[in-house]
C-alpha cells in the first residue's frame, strides 16, 4: 500500500520508510504515541494560557483549555 501523500520536504523513498515502520507499530505503540503528543500539546497551549492570563489559576487555565 502507497502512502496517501508525501510531504514537500520528505523524498518519496524516506516517505516510504517512514510509512512502513508506521504501520508496524502495534496499537498500543500508537495509543501510546498519540497520548505523548496529546499531553506536549496541553503542555504549550497551558504555557500560552498563561502569559495571556497570568493571574488565572491551575482551574481557569484547564477550563480554558478545555473551552
């Protein structure tokens, strides 16, 4: 199976093995994976949370991440 698209800035060959070596990964490598970026994503936006709103608590900074 073809990978559905190859990034601008990949060569169709490392695209290719990267794909492969994606669709090895068990699912609970790729549940796992996903929970990783997932908490780094929380991570940045709670940190951009607050510099807006230095004088919110740890409550408002979930709430607005959440909203």
């Amino acid at each position: 199976m073809a990978a559905p698209f190859v990034p601008a800035d990949t060569t169709p060959e490392t695209w290719a093995k990267q794909f492969q070596l994606y669709r090895r990964t068990t699912p609970a490598q790729k549940a796992r994976a996903f929970r990783d970026i997932t908490l780094a994503a929380n991570t940045f936006a709670l940190a951009g949370l607050r510099q807006r709103h230095p004088n919110a608590g740890e409550r408002e900074l979930w709430l607005r991440l959440a909203g």
